[in-house]
C-alpha cells in the first residue's frame, strides 16, 4: 500500500513528468482517499526516485555527522535509483569533497548542473548558481 498526499502526487513540490517520482500514480486510479487529501494506492509499485530521496536525505544526515563512508554508501544508493536527479548528485559532490576526492566530486557536480539544464529546466533553474559555485570552489 501507498498513501501519496495530493501535494505530492500534484506534482507541485517536485516539478512535472520525471522530476515528480510519484507520477506515474497520476494514471492510477487510487482505491481509497483519507480525509480528501491523502490518497491510497494498493499493489505493488516500483517508485525508484522517491526511495532515492530517502537515501539522499540519510546521506545528508550522515555527512553533517562526519560520518563520510556511511554517506557515501547512502548517496551512492541514491543515485543507483535516480542517477539524473539533481539534489542527488549535488549531494554526492558534496560527500566527494568531504572526503577529498575532488575530480569525482567534479564530475557529480556537471552531471547535476547538465540535468538541471535540460530535464524540465524551468523548475530546476534555481538549482544552477549554487552547483556553479561548487565547480569554481573545486577550481581554487
């Protein structure tokens, strides 16, 4: 079972088509509702970018615990599932510097600043000057 808010499921905190892992829920009717606002869904879905958002948010949690390998593990895990997901990436640039290892950083960093602008840019625009401030800061 999954229970998907109709923010969520709108689209309205993640940006449209493949920016919103609930999506493909939009095509599916729900088989139940709690209190107009949360929608049930039962059978079994594969939901790659939103278990990916779990794991990008553990590989933060870790990262400001210095715990710098466990992050890696968890963000590694996160880009397996959404390997074009901006915050994803930007997060792995970020555990890459924090362990030193700045030309993979680097390339984690491009990877998200070319998903930003060309997967639905409009809604990932605000993204874009911090990841170029990350690539010049690697630059210094």
């Amino acid at each position: 079972m999954v229970l998907i808010s109709a923010g969520n499921l709108s689209g309205f905190e993640f940006g449209p088509g493949e920016l919103n892992p609930y999506e493909q829920f939009k095509t599916i009717k729900p088989t139940g509702a709690i209190q107009n606002g949360i929608y049930v869904f039962e059978g079994h879905f594969e939901i790659p970018t939103a278990a990916a958002i779990g794991h990008r948010q553990k590989a933060v949690g870790l990262l400001a615990q210095g715990k710098l390998d466990e992050a890696l593990i968890e963000v590694q895990r996160a880009v397996q599932l959404a390997s074009d997901a901006v915050a994803t990436n930007v997060v792995l640039g970020d555990v890459l510097v924090a362990l030193n290892r700045k030309d993979e950083a680097r390339a984690a960093y491009e990877h998200a600043l070319m998903s930003a602008q060309i997967i639905h840019p409009e809604f990932q625009v605000g993204h874009i000057p911090g990841i170029q401030k990350k690539l010049a800061d690697l630059k210094s």
